[in-house]
C-alpha cells in the first residue's frame, strides 16, 4: 500500500480499495476499516511469539515475514496461510518497498541489528515498531528518529510495558500524588541466564550491552515513567560472571541510582544471575505501592500498603494483555487515531540512560545528565 492511501485504507471504510480480494470481503471492507499488514523481521523466539499473539486482532495483520531460515519461514508461512511471495530474506528485504500488502514491519532481531534493519525499513516506506532497546546506541537511535520524521512514518519502540493497566495504575497514582508525594522508585529485573555459548546475547556487535540491555531497560524504562522523565544524575555498578563464554563487555549484573529533579530517587537492577525476579516497589509519602511481577507479558499484580487506615490490600484491576494493546496503539497511531504514547524519544532517552549507566559503572563516578 502506498503511503499515502494508508490513512484512507486504515482509518475509513474504502469500498472496494484493496486488490486481490473478493467482492465478499470487499464488501466486508466497505464497512470495516483495512487491518495494517504487518512483516515481522526475525523469526526467533520472540518474534514467532508475538506472531501467535497477532492472530485474530482486528486492526492488525501478519502479511510478511523476513528471515534467514529459509525452511523455518517456509513452514511458518504454511501455518499463516501465507503464499511464499510474502517470505522476504535480510538480502532483498529492500524488496519490501513494493509490496503494498506490508504498510509497517515489527523488527525482532538481535540488538545490534534493530538500527540497520529500521532504517531499511523507513528508507523503504514502511512503519516500524522495534523490538527494545531500538538501537545499539542513542546515537544511531537518533538518527533513526530524525529518518522516520522526515518520512512522516511512525517508529515506535515496542515498549509493551507502557500497555500495562498495572503500570499505568501506579503511574497515574504517583502523577497525581494519591498517597502523597513520590519518594521512591525501585526496580529490577533478573533470571539465571542459561543460553549456550555462540548465542547473540554474547556477542557485543550484537546484542549491544550485556542484562542491561538486554532485560534492565525494564528498569531503567520503570524508574524513568515512574519518576517523571529524565533524572538528573546517575551512578552505576556492573558486575561480571566467570563465565568463560562471554566477554568482560557483557555483564551479567547491574545496578543503578537516579536521582530526579523532583528529590526522588530511583534504585534499579537487573540481573544474569540470580533466580526470576520482576519488581516494582514504589515508596510515596504515605504509602506503597509493589507491582510484582511487575512487567510480565501479562499477570501483574498490584499489592498497596497504606498507613491511614494501616492495611496492605491488592488493587483489582482487569487483565489485560499487553501485546495487542501494544498492536492496536500502533495501528491507531498510523492510522491517526492515536496520538504516539510511546515514541522513539522513549527509545532515545533510555539508551541515553543505559549509556550513562555504563559511563558510571567504567570511571566510578556519578554520571550527569544534560
Ligand atoms: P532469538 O535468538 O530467539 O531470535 C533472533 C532471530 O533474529 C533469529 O532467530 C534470526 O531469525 C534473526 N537473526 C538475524 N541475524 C541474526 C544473527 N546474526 N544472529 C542471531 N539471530 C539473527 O532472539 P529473541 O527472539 O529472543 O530476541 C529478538 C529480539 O526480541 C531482541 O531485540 C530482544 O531484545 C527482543 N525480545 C523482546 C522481548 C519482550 O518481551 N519485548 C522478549 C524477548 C526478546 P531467522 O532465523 O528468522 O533469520
């Protein structure tokens, strides 16, 4: 689809307007907005399960996928009902600039590659929503942004955290100061890595940074929502495993302060090493608030402490996956529907953060932030 027939497909009913349909569903068309056709690049873990996660959403889509498996694609199309035209390789993923089935490509590669295969993407004319971090550095994610501006295309960091209800909960609790003003924010994040040795997540050119980048930018994106943007100091510690199979550059524990404007201040990890943890514990004057797990794809819970009266109750909220929260926001935003809540901004300024984080953790020192 071209560019600028999306707003019209997506956002309107078009009768008649896509090819290769029948009259039937051009009928349905008429009075049913077009969902967005989605390629995803990369059919690792993730990638195929957010495929599965996909099926059957209303405004969204899988019309193509890009891979380097030639047999695991073939059979994921087979399971997509997908014509093998709509199987794309990383060489002629440029090809995808003339398929006008695909408006937008969600890319689930290794880190350090999100940059290169982003900006194929935006070069080709397509939406992106990428996989976290969005770049190996700010610098590179910057540049992305101003890519994606020129074209008028949304780039959105795929942040399904900001579509939690829970997250949203406490946030909105903290904005609004219900139990008084914010103290303190905690956040981390940790499992015991096991991958083997040859896996991406070793490898610095790819995967960017080690459990920071990999599983810490919950923390990090955590304090800085919680603690209302970006703080003005940051001080930093990593450690590193003996592991034989990875570098020095990859360390398998972090962990780091904030300190805002505001006088909060944030504590977060993230961790290689330790048993599963995903936490959130939020100190306000007069109370406290824990989400834990905090960030799971879905199954947050809000436990509230208050003083007055002195009780510790659980906060009912209903459950909501965030995955298609996720799919429906980006559609809408391209669709323009929605206003961008999360943007490539988030991703920048996150990586600015981790970037610090690692600056900090090298000269041992507190890191300021412009
Ligand atoms: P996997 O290792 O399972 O998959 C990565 C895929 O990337 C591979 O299967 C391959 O797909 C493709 N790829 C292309 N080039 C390379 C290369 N040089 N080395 C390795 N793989 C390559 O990783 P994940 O699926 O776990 O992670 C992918 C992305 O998803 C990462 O950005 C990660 O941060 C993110 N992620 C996000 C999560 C979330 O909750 N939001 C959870 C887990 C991961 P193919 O075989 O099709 O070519």
């Amino acid at each position: 689809m071209r560019r600028r027939d999306l707003l019209a497909a997506i956002g309107m009913a078009v009768p008649g307007a896509l090819s290769g349909r029948s009259s039937s569903a051009a009928a349905t068309d008429s009075v049913r907005p077009r969902r967005l056709g989605l390629a995803m690049v990369g059919l690792g873990g993730y990638g195929r399960l957010v495929m599965e996660r996909t099926r059957g959403l209303p405004q969204i889509e899988i019309t193509g996928m890009v891979s380097g498996n030639a047999e695991r694609a073939a059979a994921t199309a087979r399971e997509y009902a997908m014509g093998s035209d709509a199987i794309y390789t990383y060489e002629n993923f440029d090809r995808v600039a003339e398929d006008e089935r695909i408006d937008a490509v969600h890319i689930c590669l290794p880190v350090g590659l999100h940059a290169a295969f982003a900006e194929r993407a935006l070069k080709a004319g397509k939406h992106v929503l990428c996989e976290k971090p969005l770049a190996a550095s700010s610098a590179d994610a910057r540049r992305l942004a101003r890519l994606a501006a020129e074209r008028a295309l949304v780039l959105m960091p795929a942040y399904r955290a900001w579509f939690s209800g829970h997250v949203q909960e406490v946030r909105k609790r903290v904005a609004e100061a219900v139990h008084g003003e914010l103290v303190a924010v905690d956040a981390h994040k940790g499992f015991r890595m096991q991958l083997p040795a040859g896996n991406w997540r070793f490898d610095p050119k790819l995967a960017g940074g080690g459990c920071l980048y990999d599983i810490g930018v919950y923390s990090v994106q955590l304090c800085r929502w919680i603690g209302g943007g970006m703080p003005m100091r940051v001080s930093a510690m990593t450690a590193h495993a003996a592991a034989a199979h990875w570098p020095d550059s990859i360390e398998d524990h972090v962990a780091f302060t904030f300190e805002f404007a505001n006088g909060a201040i944030a504590t977060g990890s993230a961790s290689w090493r330790h048993r599963l943890q995903n936490r959130l514990h939020v100190a306000t004057h007069d109370a406290w608030m824990c989400l834990d797990p905090a960030t799971p794809v879905i199954g947050e819970r809000l436990t509230l402490g208050l003083e007055r009266p002195n009780r510790i109750e659980e906060v009912l909220l209903p459950v909501r996956d965030q995955l298609p929260a996720m799919y429906r926001h980006f559609a809408d935003c391209i669709a323009g529907r929605a206003t961008p809540q999360v943007t490539a901004e988030d991703g920048i300024d996150d990586l600015r953060l981790m970037e610090a984080i690692y600056a900090s953790a090298r000269a041992r020192r507190v890191v300021e932030i412009a």
